[in-house]
C-alpha cells in the first residue's frame, strides 16, 4: 500500500521576505506544490493543504490516516541567522528518523550555516498529528541573499525534500529527465516593483534607514531599488539645500540642537545632509550645538 504524505505549507503572508515583493506562503506553496509532484511520481499518495486552519489540516490528516505530517515553512530572525531548522517530536523515534533523512539531504543543499534538528513538541503541527511530524523550517527569509536564493530555487528545494522522504522509506529516488530548473513564467526570480520613487528613498537615506557605504548599497540593491539614481537623488538633495518633502522646520534653532546633542540627527556628514534635507540652517544649529556644549 502506498505511503500517505500530508504536506502542509505555511499560511503566513504577513511574512514578508527581505527580497523579491513576497512572503513565506507563496514560496511555501510553490515549495510543497514541487513536493507534492515529485511524490506522486515515485508512487506516494499526498494531500497538498490548502485549509486555512491549523486544526483543520491536523483533522483532515488524522482522518485520512497520513503516514507522515510534513510542515512547510521559511524562518525569520535578525536578519543575519540563516540555515535550515527541522522539528519533531522528540529526538529518538520515527519522526527524528525522517527529519534526519530529508535534513541529510536539504542541509547541504540551502546556504545557510546554522543548521539542526531540534525537539519542538509544543508546537501545534508536532504534538497535534497522530502521523510522525517534519517539520521543516528551509532557511531564513529576512536575510536578501537567502529570501533570493529561496526563490531561485524552490523546485530544487521541493524535489530534494521529496528525496529525503524517499530516503527514508527507502525508495529509490529517480530526478527529473531534466534540469531542475525554475520555470521563466511561475518561478523565473521575482523582481521587486518598487512601489517608492527615487526622491523618496533618497530622502529615507538622508534620514538614515538605509544604512551607510557599501550597507546602504546593499539593501537598496538587495530590495530592488537602483542604487546610483538613488544616490545621484541624495547629492542632489543634498545640493539643493532643500527638498520638495512635506516637511516643514516646525522646531526653532534651540530645539534642533538640543536634539542634536541627544544623537537623533547623526553625527558628521550625516547630521548635516539629515539636517540640510529636513530645511535647517545646518551651520546655524551646529554653532547653537557647539555654544551649548562650552
């Protein structure tokens, strides 16, 4: 009798990824829909969720006599962690046998560097399931060069997690005749529609939320945004002593610079092109400063 694979991709699309204009459902969807097909193909029996619930998807699983619960997600952390994570229920038994089978096998595949398998029986889709739980956080989705790289790569992603459940019913795996190759229409890399204008982003620069040098060319690029136009927008503001922002310099001289001194407006250059694009008299504020410090 075929073996039953419940595949249950994540249904969290406020998690947005650091790269691309998406989030973790649609990646997981495109993940576990490779999976599901590559499944079938080596004679599995699977149920793709689609229920919006959690419990849902632990009853239809329950009902429908799984054989093994597999959850699909990408993780989020500071922006800096990366690797893949598996959970099961505890680490002896059969669901830390299946983890470590696909965990072999997806481990060395994603980019990251922290990896492992962790007990997690507190979460619902581990302890719910009467099937042994996988459960397979891929890698992190807040770091761009990762969030990127998911998304270049989801049918590897699936077909490899296919062959770690082969590997452990102890199925030969058989890859696709062809390249596993994203296909240029569904799963072509997306490309960030900027939804800001250049002026815009230059004048989140100047207020420091993208970082500085070789940092702030970084996350433009890695967000989508052409990072020279939006520079070339910064010295231009920068230039021009003013900017065409709503803001208006509502705080007197005194205020300014008493914020100067508590380090809301930077230090250096970067005080002085935060100061100059909200339209203060950076030279007037900075002698306020510099009496106020004698």
């Amino acid at each position: 009798m075929a073996k039953k694979i419940y595949l249950s991709p994540s249904e969290q699309p406020k998690n947005r990824y650091a790269y691309g204009n998406t989030n973790e459902k649609d990646q997981c969807r495109r993940i576990s829909a490779v999976t599901a097909e590559a499944l079938k193909r080596h004679g599995f029996e699977v149920i793709d969720a689609t229920a919006s619930t959690l419990s849902a998807r632990c009853n239809e699983a329950n009902k429908w006599g799984a054989d093994l619960y597999i959850p699909i997600h990408t993780n989020a952390f500071n922006g800096k962690v990366s690797g893949t994570r598996m959970f099961c229920y505890r680490l002896s038994g059969e669901g830390y046998k299946a983890c470590k089978a696909i965990y072999n096998v997806l481990a060395p595949l994603t980019i990251g560097e922290s990896e492992n398998i962790k007990e997690r029986p507190e979460l619902y889709e581990v302890n719910m399931p009467k099937a042994p739980t996988v459960y397979i956080e891929v890698d992190f989705h807040d770091v761009p060069e990762v969030a990127k790289w998911i998304i270049e790569h989801t049918k590897e992603i699936g077909e490899t997690i296919c062959k770690g459940v082969c590997d452990y019913y102890g199925v030969e795996y058989k890859a696709v005749s062809e390249p596993v190759v994203d296909a240029p229409v569904v799963d072509e890399p997306v490309v960030v529609q900027p939804v800001k204008t250049v002026t815009q982003l230059a004048r989140e620069v100047l207020k420091g939320k993208w970082g500085n040098g070789s940092a702030r060319k970084a996350n433009l690029t890695a967000a989508g945004y052409d990072y020279n136009a939006v520079q070339k927008e910064v010295n231009r503001l920068c230039n021009s002593g003013k900017t065409t922002a709503t803001t208006s310099t509502t705080k007197t001289n005194e205020a300014v610079a008493k914020e100067v001194i508590q380090g809301k407006w930077g230090n250096g250059v970067d005080r002085k092109n935060r100061l100059t694009a909200s339209g203060y008299d950076y030279l007037a504020i900075q002698s306020i400063v510099n009496k106020m410090l004698k």
